[in-house]
C-alpha cells in the first residue's frame, strides 16, 4: 500500500504538472496570437508608409519638372523683355534728331 500512495502521489504531481503545461501552452498560444497581429499590423503600417513614400516621390518628381519649365519659361520671359527693352532704345534713337 506504501508504493499505491506513492504512486497515487506522484500521478498527482504529474495531473498538476500536465495542468501547468496546457495553461502554459495556452498562454504562449495566445501570445503568439497576439504576436502574429502585431506582425501583421507592423507589416501593414510598413507597407502604407512605402507607397506614402512613392507617392511623394513622384510628387517630387513632378514638382521639380515643373520648377523646370517654370525656370525655361522665366529665361525665355527675360530673354523678351531685354528684346523689347533694345527695340524701344532702337525706337528712341531713330526718333531723336542728331545733334550734330
């Protein structure tokens, strides 16, 4: 009967054990739950911020061809103003009597 106690004893210890581990496994399965949707959430935010980053890539791009024709566009202007400011120096010279 000492070796049914001990036995009886032991298979208790080893319920409580059994115990222990499926608690513990359920709980490393619910974090690994958790952990799987922080990965997933994570995966996600990077994602967003990636074609955040095209997006504003190709606005970048776009502004700065827009800057270039701004820039061609202001020389080609400067380049008609100078021409009309040497016509009207051309108009007032041939109008103006030589003093000679």
């Amino acid at each position: 009967t000492e070796q049914v106690t001990r036995l009886t004893g032991e298979r208790e210890k080893g319920g409580e054990a059994l115990r222990w581990a499926e608690s513990e496994i359920d709980r490393l399965r619910v974090e690994l739950e958790r952990s799987e949707a922080t990965g997933a959430e994570l995966f996600a935010r990077v994602k967003n911020r990636e074609e955040e980053e095209a997006r504003l890539r190709e606005g970048l791009n776009s502004s700065e061809e827009d800057v270039q024709r701004l820039e061609r566009a202001l020389s080609a202007a400067h380049g008609a103003i100078e021409e009309l400011e040497q016509s009207a120096r051309d108009a007032l010279r041939d109008k103006t009597p030589d003093k000679t």
